[in-house]
C-alpha cells in the first residue's frame, strides 16, 4: 500500500532534504507541500494525504492552529509534527491539536519512515526526549485532580457521589439523613471547590476521577 505524504515547513532546504529521501521508500509518495499552516489547510482537499510530516513554527499560520483545523475536518489524517521543539509548552498542545505523532528533526531517516508507517496503523509515535515531557504534564494533571478532590470534606464526597449517580437533592437527603437545604449547601461548595459550572459537571468530574 502507498503511503500519500504531505509536507508542511517553512523552509524550503528541509522541504526538499525530507521529499529526497522519502522518495527512496517503495511504500511512500509524496502529494504535496506547503510553506505555512494556512497553505496546508487551504489545499488539503487537493492532496488528500494520509500524513502530513508538520513544523511547529512557521509564518501565517503555526502547525498546532494547522493541526487543528485539519483534524477538526479530517480526522482520519494522521499528523507528526517534525520539529526542533521538544519542551512541554511546544509538546502538549501538540499533542492536544490531534497529533498522532511529535519527531525532531534530528530523528535518524529510518525512525522517521517507521513512525510513518506506525501512525498509520493507529500508534503514536512520540521522539525520546518528548516522552518524558508528557508523562510529566499528566502526573501533574491527576496530581491537580486528586489535590481538587482532597479539598472536599468527608460529607462533601458523599454528596458528590449521590450526585454522579444522578439522584435530586431530595433523594441525596434522604440517602444522607440530611435536609435538603444542606445539600445544596453542600453541592454549592462542592461546584466551587472543583470549579465547576453545574452538577452535571461536578458528576462527570466524579466519575472522571474514579469518585462512585
């Protein structure tokens, strides 16, 4: 199977550095290119790749807005982003645009070829020195999560599940052998605490963070 590649960079040295090599591989053609994110957007439907190889940083439009649109609108593409950045602020956003994959630009060729062929089959393919930077933005999430959680009282947790099992504040009352005036009390402090709009978000946030 051939493999539609798409290259977006701002620079046309690398544009050519990646299309000569890639040409080399059997399974991999190369469709287009484009200077900026705008032009990837704009003639996406032209090219039709499979992946697009992504810079992070470029005039007109940056590869994370580029990313997004794309995905928003073609979500069967896969995306690596191929870039010289690889602290946490470049990585995450990334990663949360939908890319299926983060390489620098100082992979070796033949990685960069497997990472193809491996986010195509549905993997992310994420460089060393990158890895460490995601396990490290979500142990500081949970981290974040769990300390939102541990603000609650006892009483307040038990109110949150009642509440993740979408009982009224009547029936949370009754559960509880407390007035109802004290559940909302409570699912007003609650809201605050996890900073949360309404109880329908403070129930997924229960559920979310294993809270049944």
């Amino acid at each position: 199977m051939s493999i539609k590649v798409m290259i977006v960079d701002d620079h046309q040295v690398v544009r050519r550095g990646l299309m000569f090599f890639l040409k080399t591989q059997e399974d991999i053609h190369i469709v287009g290119e484009a200077a900026n994110g705008k032009e990837a957007v704009e003639s996406i439907d032209v090219y039709k790749p499979d992946v697009i190889l992504m810079d992070l940083v470029m005039p007109v439009m940056d590869g994370v807005e580029a990313t997004k649109r794309i995905i928003d609108s073609h979500p069967a593409i896969k995306v690596i982003m191929l870039t010289s950045f690889s602290d946490q602020d470049h990585v995450i956003p990334a990663l949360r645009a939908g890319a299926s994959g983060y390489q620098l630009k100082d992979v070796e060729p033949d990685e960069l070829v497997t990472a193809i062929r491996d986010v195509l089959k549905g993997e992310s393919k994420l460089h060393p020195k990158v890895t460490s930077h995601v396990m490290n933005h979500f142990t500081e999430s949970n981290r974040q999560e769990n300390t939102k959680l541990d603000d609650l009282t006892n009483r307040e947790k038990e109110v949150l599940k009642e509440l993740a099992k979408g009982k009224s504040n009547k029936e949370i009352a009754a559960s509880l052998f407390i007035t109802e005036k004290t559940v909302k009390t409570h699912i007003s402090n609650i809201l605050s605490k996890l900073g949360v709009s309404d109880r329908t978000q403070a129930a997924l946030y229960a559920v979310k963070n294993g809270l049944e």
